[in-house]
C-alpha cells in the first residue's frame, strides 16, 4: 500500500522538512520551503515483489581498460571542455543564465553532431517546435538532421526516444520543465525535477546515449533545485557571461571525464555563438594601456594561457568601513592582499574605498594573480601607471614573500605571442624556460611597490 505523505521540501538544495519554516536550516536560503507531495511505499519495493538481489560477478582492477570512445562534434570549444568529446552514455548538465545562450549553443551542438552523422534529438520544453525551429533557421542550421519534439513529461520523451533508431545524443532544455506521472508534486519542484533526472540517467546508462541537461540558476549563482541533480550527473558546466559583453565562458565544474579548470570561450553574435579560439586577445581589446591600476595578470584557465587586464581604483573614503568591491575574483583574496601590503609594505589602504575587476568578465579563481593584483592597487594609489609592455604573475603569501605558480613558461609564451616584453614574476624556477620576454623577478611584495616606485 502506498501512503499519502506531504513535506516541505526547500527547492534549492532538496533538504525535506516535517512543516514548513522560513530558513531551510541545510543550505541556509530563506522563503525556498515548498509542500510537496510524496509516495511512499511503506513497504519497500524489492520487499513486495518478494525478488532476491542477483549476484554480479566480481571484477579485478586489472585488465585493459578501454578508454570511453568519444562523440566530436566539431565545436572545438565545447569539446574541449567537455574533455575531447561527449561520451556515450555520460549525462551533463549545463546550468546558466536566462538568455544567456544555452539553448543557442545546444542547438548549434546539436546540428553539428547530427550532420557527422549521429542520431541526435533536442526535446524543448520551453519553447514550442516553431521557435526552436526559427532560432535553427536564424543560425542557418535547419537543414540538420536533428529530431525535434516539444514535451515536458519524462515517460513521454524517454518512450519517443526508445520508439525509433538508437540515439547517441538528447538535449533536454530544460530539466526544471520536466515532470513524471510517478510522482505528484507540482512540476518544476524540486522533487519532479529529480525524478526526471533519475529517468532520464538511467535512460543515458541503459541505452548509452549521452543526456545533455540544461538548468536554469538562481542570482547567487546556483543551479536552481537541480542543486540535487548535480551529483546524479557525470558532468555540470556553467555557461557564464554578463548582458554587457558579447562573450561567454563555459566552464567545467565538475567532470567524471575530463579536466574541470578548463574553459571555453565564444562570442554572441548575429548567427550565434562562434568560438574565441584566442580569449587573451578578446580580453585585451580596447585596453587603456597608460591608465593608472591597471596589470596585465598571465593566468591559466585549465590547460591555456589567458592573459587578462585587472583594474584597480584607490579612492579616499568618506565612510567609517571603507568599501570593498570585487568583480571577478575573490573578496577573501582581495582582503589578504591588502593586509599583507600593509602589513609587510607600509602600504596603507585602510582608509580608501578599494575596487576590483577583472576586466571583460572574466572570474579568475587563481591566487597566481595576487601579484598582478597587488601591482594595479600600488598603481592607482601612487597614480603612476605601470608600464605598459608588461605581464604579472605569482602568488602572494601572508609572509609578504612571492611563491613561484605553475605552468610559468605557459604564461610567458603567450605574453610574447601577444607582444608583451617583460615579466615580472617569482624569482627562481625558470631553469630551462626559452623566456622570450625580459625576466623581472621580485621576491617579495615589498620588492614590487619599490619597483613600481622606480619607475
Ligand atoms: P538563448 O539561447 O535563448 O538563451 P538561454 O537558452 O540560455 O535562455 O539565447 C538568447 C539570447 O541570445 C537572446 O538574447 C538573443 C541572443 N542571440 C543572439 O544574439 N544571436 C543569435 O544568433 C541567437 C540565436 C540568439
Ligand atoms: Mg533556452
């Protein structure tokens, strides 16, 4: 027998409640609580059915393990990040922005896949066939073979997919459209969403096709609901970018089949998304090279070198806590580097309001870029501008000393491939680097203000 069960479940991490609260006391999100509800079996289902398990057979860790084949689909941006291809029988979430370009950029994988020849279906339960038609003809790609169906209930879309010839790729934009007959919670609950999500995985798993999933995210950040989605996937990437830019960035954040510090960079444009194959290039257009506050900072974004301009401005306070804002990177980080300029240098920035951006929207997740930080500040407090030809890099530690980051030679080929002349960067570790820029080591922050002093 089945019994009736409400609960209050909070939409944002999944966390189930007897009655309702205002706090979701899990993941700490006001007002997310909804009732929900639930059936449970009150006597497990293998129980009534009165099966056994089935034994399997033990395997060993040795033995040739065949390296998953993989489905290119010529996006070499996407691809990438997805670890050189999709693979078969994997599931994805991509999660972002409304209107950021998600369903673009899946149309666009879609047709790309189709035409090498695989079976691929988009299922749109946010738009009907016309509109994801007129967005495919907008993108000139309506001559792709690419099985197209409107329909948001998860039995429905995994019997059309079961019905005809084997699939190797499914979109489903979006997951938070999808409900199943199994459950009787509103659709677009968190509990619905999971439930479909749970079908549609073990489609992916028995049929070995891939699932892409698309989830939309809340203003913090998070991939609304399907929070509980993202372990049952092999992989989530953010597609980020902000309205005012052309470009994106998707990145991976999580993936069983690859590296997740990668990125892939397109720009929007009037026949969708077109990929950015060099990004440092894009993020040093129209750059004001003379302006004090600004560094160029020489990071890595997974395995590529991207070189981006950070900002700075210094400013006398009128507040009793100065202002403290951060675009693109991280508000802790900001905070240590002022403490150890002041600590360590005798630079003084408690009574200034400090902001902080990355520019062209880039979020820089690295400490490598401390120093390219600590420079604009320095900068735009003394109002000398830095010198222009130069590139930054290295991590700053509550000692005031530079430590020495990864992949240097990386950072250093790209800064000459985009006519930068110097670096200025941790001494030591450069044995063997064909540096084709000057080498300006500083061992020290202290060693960096009396630099940018000199100059
Ligand atoms: P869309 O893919 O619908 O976003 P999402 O699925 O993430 O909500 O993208 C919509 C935006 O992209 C919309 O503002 C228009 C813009 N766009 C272009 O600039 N060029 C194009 O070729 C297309 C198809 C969309
Ligand atoms: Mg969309």
């Amino acid at each position: 027998m089945a019994k009736r069960d409400t609960s209050f479940i909070c939409q944002s991490c999944g966390a189930a409640y007897h009655r309702w609260q205002g706090k979701c006391e899990a993941c700490g999100a006001w007002n997310t609580l909804a009732e929900e509800v639930a059936v449970t079996a009150s006597v497990p289902a293998a129980q009534r059915s009165g099966r056994k398990g089935r034994a399997v057979a033990l395997e060993t860790l040795q033995g040739t393990a065949t390296p998953a084949p993989r489905m290119v689909c010529g996006i070499g941006e996407l691809d990438r990040v997805a670890g050189g291809g999709f693979v078969p029988g994997s599931v994805l979430l991509i999660g972002g922005d409304p209107g950021i370009g998600k369903s673009t950029l899946l149309v666009q994988a879609s047709a790309a896949l189709a035409a090498r020849g695989q079976q691929v279906v988009y299922v749109s339960g946010e738009e009907a066939v016309d509109q994801v038609r007129l967005r495919a003809q907008r993108l000139g790609l309506e001559q792709a073979p690419v099985g197209l169906a409107a329909e948001t209930n998860a039995e429905n879309v995994i019997a059309t997919l079961s019905g005809g010839p084997p699939v190797h790729m499914v979109v489903i934009d979006s997951i938070q459209t999808m409900w199943s007959d199994s459950v009787e919670s509103a659709p677009g609950t968190v509990t619905q969403v999971r439930t479909s999500a749970q079908l549609l995985v073990r489609y992916a798993k028995q049929t070995g096709a891939c699932v892409i999933l698309v989830g939309h995210v809340t203003k913090d950040g998070q991939i609304a609901g399907p929070r509980v989605v993202e372990h049952m996937v092999d992989a989530v990437f953010s597609f980020e970018g902000d309205g005012g830019h052309q470009f994106r960035i998707l990145r991976a954040q999580k993936n069983r089949f690859g590296p997740t510090d990668e990125i892939g960079v397109f720009e929007m444009t009037g026949r969708g998304l077109s990929e950015v194959a060099n990004p440092s290039e894009l993020f040093l257009s129209n750059r004001d090279a003379g302006a004090p506050g600004t560094a160029v900072f020489a990071g890595m974004e997974g395995t590529r070198p991207v070189l981006v301009e950070i900002q700075a401005l210094v400013a006398p306070s009128s507040l009793g806590t100065p202002r403290r804002a951060v675009v693109g990177w991280d508000p802790n980080r900001l905070s240590m580097v002022l403490a150890v300029l002041d600590a360590r240098c005798g630079v003084r920035l408690g009574g200034h309001d400090v902001y902080l951006n990355v520019a062209g929207g880039l979020r820089i997740g690295e400490p490598a870029a401390d120093l390219a930080v600590a420079a604009a500040l320095v900068s735009s407090l003394t109002g000398a501008p830095l010198p222009a030809d130069a590139v930054y890099f290295g991590e700053a530690s509550l000692t005031g000393a530079v430590r020495q980051v990864a992949q240097a030679a990386a950072r250093l080929k790209e800064a000459a491939k985009l006519g930068f002349a110097r670096a200025v960067l941790p001494s030591g570790g450069l044995d063997g680097v064909d540096a084709q820029v000057a080498i300006q080591p500083v061992a020290s922050l202290a060693e960096l203000v009396a630099a940018i002093a000199a100059c």
